[in-house]
C-alpha cells in the first residue's frame, strides 16, 4: 500500500483514520497480519502516536474489528416497516450484498471468534447475538413460541449462515437470491425440529411476499 503524506487532523479525526485504515487492510490480510508499523505508515504517522491512541498492537485491533461488525450490522439493518418475511429477506438479501462487497472483511469476522484474544471474540459474538434477535423477532411476531430451545437452535442457525456466507457469497458465484432463498428456508428448518409446523408461517408468509 502506498504511505500517505502527513496532515494534521484533530485527535479524533486521527484515531478513526487509524482505525479505518485496519479495516481496509483487512481486505489484504487476516486480523492477526495487521500491524502497527503498517497502519503508521500507511497514515503517515509514527508508531507511537498508533500506540498513544490504541496501546498496543491488540487494543488496535479491538477497534478495527469493532469497527467493522458495526459495518456490517448497519449494511444488513432491517427494514422496520416491512412485514415480518419480507424483513427478514432484505435483511438476509442485504447481508449478502455486503458479503460479497466486502468478503475479505466478512471472513475476517468469522475467523476471528476463533482468536485467542478474549475481547476480540466477544465483539463478534455480540454480533452473533444480535443478527439472533434479528432472526427472532421475525419469528415471534410470526408467532413462534419463544422458548429457550428456539433460541439456542436460531443461534445454531446463525453459524450456519456464516458459513454459507463465506462458501457461497465468496468463493462461489451462487445467485444472490438462491442463498437468500436457502438462508430463509434453513432457518425455517430449524424452527421446524423446534417447534413441528411453526416454520410454515415463516416460509409461507415469504412465498405469499415473495408473489407481491
């Protein structure tokens, strides 16, 4: 990457370029390959105002990941007004767009709950957590009964659609509206071994959405 030339910005200016530059950096190379001395450079900056903002090479990468599931979070926001299916469908079709927009960022996520750093993992599996209450909230006011077992079994389904994200929203050139469509129908099958027959509000309310 080419270094850029020095300007001055206000500390806080500074710190999200910093942060922003780790992102993109993310589209090069795993979390794990970015360093404060690249980062530095690429700003133009020495390695000890790096250090001042973040404090070490872990407190950087704490920001970046922060700052990229909170990309990712708003990109695949739902659309309130919309009903309940064709919510979840944007939704889902949202989060596909930024896959593949974004796929290096994207793996870099998943991968690092696997990373040895304590709160590098619970920033993503806050997000986890909350692309759960998403899936939920689609599903109660389906009328779903909430029950412990639904939500353990919508968290499975949540690592499942990471991982079909990853295969077929990277490394393959899958129609966008066929993983949506296989998103939604796995989902629907999981709630369907929680609860028999409760998937049919979901899939059906997503045909009849589907159709208008």
């Amino acid at each position: 990457m080419a270094t850029a030339r020095r300007t001055r910005l206000r500390p806080e200016e500074r710190r999200n370029q910093l942060v922003a530059l780790g992102v993109a950096t993310l589209a090069d190379r795993p979390l794990a390959e970015v360093t404060v001395e690249e980062i530095a450079a690429e700003a133009g900056v020495s390695t000890g105002l790096v250090y001042y903002y973040f404090g070490s090479k872990n407190g950087l990468h704490h920001e970046i990941v922060r700052r990229a599931r909170d990309s990712m979070l708003h990109a695949s926001e739902p659309q309130p007004e919309l009903p309940p299916a064709e919510r979840l469908a944007t939704t889902l079709s949202q989060l596909v767009t930024y896959v593949r927009e974004h796929g290096p960022t994207f793996y870099s996520l998943v991968r690092g709950a696997a990373s040895g750093d304590e709160e590098v993992r619970a920033v993503i599996e806050d997000a986890r957590r909350q692309q759960t209450e998403r899936a939920l909230a689609v599903l109660l006011e389906l009328g779903v009964p909430d029950t412990e077992l639904l939500r353990i079994a919508v968290r499975s389904w949540v690592a499942l659609a990471e991982q079909a994200l990853v295969d077929g929203g990277i490394n393959s050139d899958l129609a966008a509206d066929e993983l949506v469509g296989y998103l939604e129908r796995s989902l629907g099958g999981v709630v369907a071994a929680v609860v028999p027959g409760a998937a049919e509000a979901l899939l059906g309310a997503s045909a009849n959405s589907a159709k208008a």
